[in-house]
C-alpha cells in the first residue's frame, strides 16, 4: 500500500515538473514580447533584456496610436467579428442540430459531401470570381461570409448534439407537443453552452486575425480590418528606416539610422501586443467552457 502511495506521490511531482515546464514555455514568448515593446531596442537586440522591462519608453505605443487609422481598425474588426461570429452560430446550430437527428432523411450524404469541402475547395481565383459577381468586393459581406460555416465547425457541433441530446429527451418534448423548432430553441440550446462558446471563440479568433481576405477583397482604407493598418504601420517604418531619402531633413542632415530601426523595433513588438491583447482579455470568461467543448467526440456514449 506505502509502495503504491509513493509511486503517486513521485507520478504527481512529475507532472507538476512537466506541466510548470509547458507553462513556462508558452508564457515567457509572451512575456518577452510585452518587455520587448516597452524596452529599450538596443537592450533586446544585445541580449540585456531576457525577461523583464530594461529601460521602459513607451515610444513604440505612442508611434502607434498616434495614427489616426488605428481605431478605424479596431471599430471595423470588432464589427467583422461580432458580425462574423453571429452569422456563423445562426448558420451552424440549426444545420448541425438537424444532421444530429435519426429521424432526418438523407443525413449521411449530407455529411460526406460537408466531409469532402474539408479535402477541396474551388481555389482563390474562383473563390474571387464569385464574390465579385455577387457584388460584395469592398463590403463587410467579402469578410463574414466565405468560411461562414466550416466543414470542421459542422462535423464537431453535430457530434456534440448527438451525444448531448438525446432522443429520449426530444421524444418526451413532442409527447408534450413541442414542435422541432421549439425543442431547438428551448430544449436543445440551453443545453449547448459549452459549444456554443467554443464555437463563437474560434470563429471570432480566426475573424480577428484574418488580414488574407481583407488584402484581396477590400481596397477602401476605410474598411481595412486592423490587422492589415498594423500591417502598414509596420512596413512603413521598416521601409523608412532603410530608405536614405526618408533621413535627409530640411538642412540635408542626415538622421539617425540607428533611431529609426530602434523605432521599428519597438513598432513591431507593439504591434503583437496590440492585435493581442483584446482576445487575451476575453479568453479567461469562455475557458470554463472551452475544455469541455474541446472534449467533445473524445468519449462515446
């Protein structure tokens, strides 16, 4: 008995070693990006700054906000993704609900052709084609609506109602004449919190971070998503500290090379933080919902 209570204690400080050393490995990129943007650049570039702040400026973030554009970035990705997420749970519900029923009809084609659209897809040109025939070049439908549905986000809400669901439960709701819509709404959805937030996670994570889809459909700066005004900012600090002619001033002085690459330094790691920050914050509220969604299809029965 004392030798299987050792062999426990020894297995738990093992994985208390292993999981601190995961942690470690995925806070500290983190944590030397949020010191990096707030050090100074010459103290990164030489190794100096490793973990914490050395010689804190706030330059970088300064360079940032002060461009007018960035919070048109933020208020149209915010719209994008609120929008986005919406749409993608009123389209993903409903379907994956239905193909969990035993009483629908033709189910299993339906799902090997939503299977197959994860091996193909028409392609980009194609893809560009369409939207603009439809006329949504340079609109918020060019963001939210190709991908709205994914073949991935269809296969693991179906498994998640099919176990979660079961027909016993939806066949006492008609006994109390309940109709099909109604066991969706009132039976079948407050019982689906943890796919739900996984779901609009995801989907709102990948809508936050798209740039590819905003780069190819939209040309209106006005529309442009935050990460492609990130994108500028960036490259055009990288570009003026390599170009000669941005360091010449009005008395043909030149400037400081060693400025401008110190400020693109600062620009880039502000940058991360920036585009960050809001789904970090976000992150903790849905993560008590998050592990049991990304259970989901593990266990049968």
């Amino acid at each position: 008995m004392k030798s299987f209570q050792l062999s426990d204690n020894v297995f738990d400080r093992l994985n208390r070693v292993l999981l601190l050393g995961v942690v470690s490995l995925i806070a500290y990129p983190l944590l030397f990006i949020l010191s990096a943007s707030v050090s100074d650049p010459v103290a990164v570039g030489s190794g100096q700054m490793w973990l914490w702040p050395v010689r804190p400026t706030l330059a970088g973030y300064e360079r940032i906000f002060e461009n007018s554009l960035i919070w048109l970035g933020y208020r149209n990705t915010i719209m994008y993704t609120v929008v986005g997420t919406l749409l993608h749970l009123l389209l993903l519900l409903p379907c994956a609900y239905a193909l969990s029923r035993k009483e629908v009809a033709g189910k299993k084609p339906i799902v090997w052709m939503i299977l197959f659209t994860m091996l193909f897809n028409g392609g980009l040109i194609p893809t560009y084609l369409v939207i603009k025939a439809l006329g949504m070049l340079d609109t918020i439908w060019a963001i939210v609506i190709p991908n709205a549905v994914g073949a991935w986000a269809m296969l693991v809400a179906h498994a998640f109602f099919k176990q979660s669901i079961p027909d016993e439960l939806v066949e006492a709701s008609k006994v109390d004449g309940a109709s099909d819509f109604s066991i969706f709404v009132r039976v079948a959805l407050p019982l689906s919190a943890p796919i739900i937030a996984v779901m609009a996670l995801f989907h709102a994570v990948g809508l936050w971070n798209q740039y590819f889809n905003a780069l190819i459909y939209l040309s209106d700066n006005q529309r442009f998503p935050l990460q492609l005004i990130l994108r500028q900012i960036l490259i055009v600090n990288e570009i003026g500290s390599g170009d000669p002619q941005a360091m010449m001033d009005q008395t043909g002085e030149v400037r400081s090379m060693l400025d401008k690459v110190k400020m693109a330094e600062l620009i880039k790691y502000g940058v991360m933080i920036v585009s960050s920050l809001p789904l970090l914050i976000v992150y903790p509220f849905l993560q008590r919902f998050f592990v049991k969604g990304v259970l989901i299809g593990s266990i049968k029965g």
